[in-house]
C-alpha cells in the first residue's frame, strides 16, 4: 500500500509562496487520486485540491481557486501544491491522501483511504 510522506510547510507572510510536496512511498502513485486537505485549530478537515490518475484533471476548493495549483510528477513519485498568494486564513496542518480509485476526485476525506502525518503552515498577517 502506498504511503504519502508530506515536506515543505513552514511560515510565510501574507502574499507569499509555499510549495508543498507529497512523496509516495510503498507503492507507485500514478494509478492513486492525490489530493490535499487541510484542518485548522478547532475546525473539520477540508478538500483543497485533486488530480486524478489518469487524464491529470484537477479540481480546487473555491477559497483557493487561482491561488493554488496542484501538479503531480509521476517519475518523482510526488504530487505537488503550489500555493501562492497566501493568507492568515490558508493557516492548517496540509495533509496529503490517496484514493487507488484514481479517476473520480473526491472532495470527502471518509473517501481515501491513504493518509499523510500533515505539514503545517502558518500564514502571518
């Protein structure tokens, strides 16, 4: 089974950049839906984005759409989220998750069964 290993979060002032990388051990990737979802102190986790296994369609929450991006690198082995534009309210733990059903993104995180340990980051205001 693979297991995603999240790297990259840190603190950040508001407007600036963060990459984060999900690196997948155990198991290829390229067959996985990746996505991100992020929990802030006292609140659900949420979806933020996905890409599929098969065609690389992507799909993003409204609150990060045209600041994000996600990519995934299959000869890496990671899936990518380029985070731009941040602000205060971006402010989680990020976790990476994987679904071997690979061409459906879904936004419920009851629907991947993979899990990353998260990686935080902190927007200052």
């Amino acid at each position: 089974q693979v297991q995603p290993v999240e790297s990259g979060g840190g603190l950040v002032q508001a407007g600036g950049s963060l990459r984060l990388s999900c690196a997948a051990s155990g198991h290829t990737f390229s067959s996985y839906c990746v996505a991100w979802f992020r929990q802030a102190p006292g609140k659900e986790r949420v979806f933020v984005a996905g890409i599929n296994a098969s065609f690389g369609r992507t799909s993003y929450a409204d609150s990060v759409k045209g600041r994000f991006t996600i990519s995934r690198d299959n000869a890496e082995n990671t899936v990518y989220l380029q985070m731009t534009g941040l602000k205060p309210e971006d402010t989680a733990v990020y976790y990476c998750a994987a679904d071997l059903r690979g061409l459906h993104i879904r936004w419920s995180p009851g629907e991947y069964e993979y899990w990353g340990r998260g990686t935080q980051v902190t927007v200052s205001s």
